[in-house]
C-alpha cells in the first residue's frame, strides 16, 4: 500500500447521495492525506468528474439524477476522463450488478459495509496501475535517438562507428575531409509520450519551447483553463506544463552544446532563457553539473570511445 506521503497530492472525488456516510468517507481519507472533492448525485459527480479531473473516483451505484453505471458510462466515453479509474462502493450485493459494473469498465466493486482498510487496499492497487502508466510515459520521453549519420559515415565501414572532428568535419579514422554540404542537418528527437489526449498540447510545446511561453500560453492555445489541463498532464503523464516545456529545451540544449560551438550564453538565448542565471540554474538541477562541464564530458568520452575503436580496427 501506498505511503501517505504517495497520497498527499491524490485528488479522489466521492459520490454518495446519504450525508453520513459520504462525511465519512471525506474524514477517513483526508486522515490519509487524500485531497477530497464530494457530489451527492451522479449528475454533480460527472461535473465534477469533469472540471477537476481527479486521479480516482469512489461511487455508490444507487445515485439520484444519474445512477452510478450512467456515471461509468458517461465518463468512459469522453476521452478527457475514461481512464479515472472508477470503484464503487455500493449496497447493491447482487452478482449481476457486479458484473454489469465490470462490463461497463468499473475498476472495482466494494459492497456495504466494507472496512476502511478495504477500501484503502483498493484505492492503492488503482493509483499504482496509474503510477506504472506514468512511469513509461515518463520513460518513453527519455529515449533520445542517436543522431543520423553523414553519407559518408554510412558508405565507410571503418568509420561508421566514430565521430567526426567537428571543427574540421574530417574523419578521424581514415582522414578524409567531409564536405560541410553533405552533412545532414540535425533532426530534433521528439521527446514527448505518444497520447493523443495531449498531442495538442506537445506539439505546442515542440513548435515554441524555445520562446518564452508559460503554463497559460499553453492554455489558451489548446483551448483549455489553466487549472484544467495542469490537472489533464498530470494525470496523464506525472509531471507538469512546466516541467515538459523544461525537459524540451534541456534535450535542444544538450544538441547545441555537443553540435555547435555556440557559448552557453547564446546557447540560452536561443532555446528561450533570457536569463542566463536561470538557466545554469535548471540545468544544473537536471545533470548536476555546469553546461561547460558538461560539454567538456562529452567530449572527452568521444575522444576516449574514437581512440577505443581505431585500435580495435588497427587489430582486425
């Protein structure tokens, strides 16, 4: 089961028409560090469901206005929230409510009177399902290709496996001159999950990153309220507006700093810092270490790796 400090910010969104029981429910899970939203008949609930996008929902089935299976079903089939997953928490005992509630894409079925510590298990295997979904969002974004290879690196099998000498473009195994106009310019890797509820919102990012765009710029492009779709991401992906625009220039400057000889301060500028003080300082909260040092790493492994395999050619 999850920690409490795992919970903290959790939002659960409770259903349930009869006041004492829902109070109940409020009081034992805020005690566990939830943040709890509550409705007292379904069509509240899909409201709510709506507006706040909360991380999972707790329902009775008995509700007025909208019973709970038109609650599941209504918000399984707006793309915005048919993943929340949804438990109910219902008097209904009988085995064909329970399996018209799987059918319609419950993730759960709690009957009445149930402990605090069931619900609580159930609760935590629904978020750690959406934990390992936001793992390899997270994960897939942090799978940067290799850069392409010249035409040249291509055609020579001695020195497809090593760099060039970027400041002469010349081969460093057979020591061929390359033409500065057969290089292949540089393809920006696309770090973002593949999800079509954000597709809108990425390729924002991706086309303006290096602009000084915001958490509301973002909003307003794609339609929603900023509070609405800081909620949407996080769901989605485990992080923030914030942190994606960040994690984007930090993949642009890692290409400038390894591909150009540009200063960290123009370097900068170009990916949409106008402070250069900020900007060492997000970099350095991301690799632990200067932008210089960086590069200066870089480089040396490539030296280190180029010397590697020319003796290794020397010898075949």
């Amino acid at each position: 089961m999850g920690s409490r400090q795992d919970w903290n910010e959790k939002k659960i969104l409770v259903i349930e028409p009869k006041a004492e029981i829902r109070n109940i429910l409020l009081k034992s899970l805020g005690a566990k560090g939830f943040y709890i939203i509550a409705a007292e008949n379904g069509l509240i609930g899909v409201q709510r469901a709506q507006q706040e996008l909360p991380d999972l929902i707790v329902s009775e089935i008995s509700i007025s206005k909208l019973d709970g299976y038109s609650v599941l079903t209504t918000l399984r089939q707006n793309f915005v929230t048919a993943i929340i997953p949804l438990i109910f928490v219902t008097s209904k005992v009988n085995r064909g409510d329970i399996r018209k509630a799987m059918e319609l894409g419950a993730d759960d079925y709690l009957t009445k009177p149930c402990t605090g510590d069931e619900l609580l298990r159930a609760i935590a295997a629904c978020l750690h399902k959406r934990n390992i979904l936001q793992y390899w969002y997270a994960k897939q974004s942090q799978a940067l290709p290799e850069p392409p290879l010249s035409e040249h690196h291509q055609q020579c099998q001695v020195c497809a496996e090593l760099p060039l000498d970027k400041s002469h473009q010349q081969c460093q195994t057979c020591a061929e001159l390359i033409p500065t106009d057969t290089r292949e310019p540089t393809k920006h890797e696309f770090i973002f999950p593949s999800d079509p509820l954000l597709s809108e919102v990425f390729n924002f990012i991706e086309a303006n990153y290096h602009r000084q765009i915001t958490l509301c710029d973002v909003a307003v492009a794609v339609g929603y309220s900023s509070t609405y779709l800081t909620n949407l991401v996080r769901r989605q992906t485990g992080q923030t507006v914030q942190n994606w625009i960040i994690e984007r220039r930090m993949a642009a400057i890692r290409t400038l700093l390894l591909e150009t000889d540009e200063t960290v301060e123009e370097i900068a500028t170009k990916v949409g810092y106008h402070s250069v003080a900020h900007f060492f300082r997000q970099f350095r909260q991301h690799h632990h270490t200067s932008p210089q040092a960086w590069r200066r790493e870089q480089l040396i492994r490539g030296e280190a790796r180029a010397k590697e395999l020319l003796l290794i050619s020397k010898d075949r």
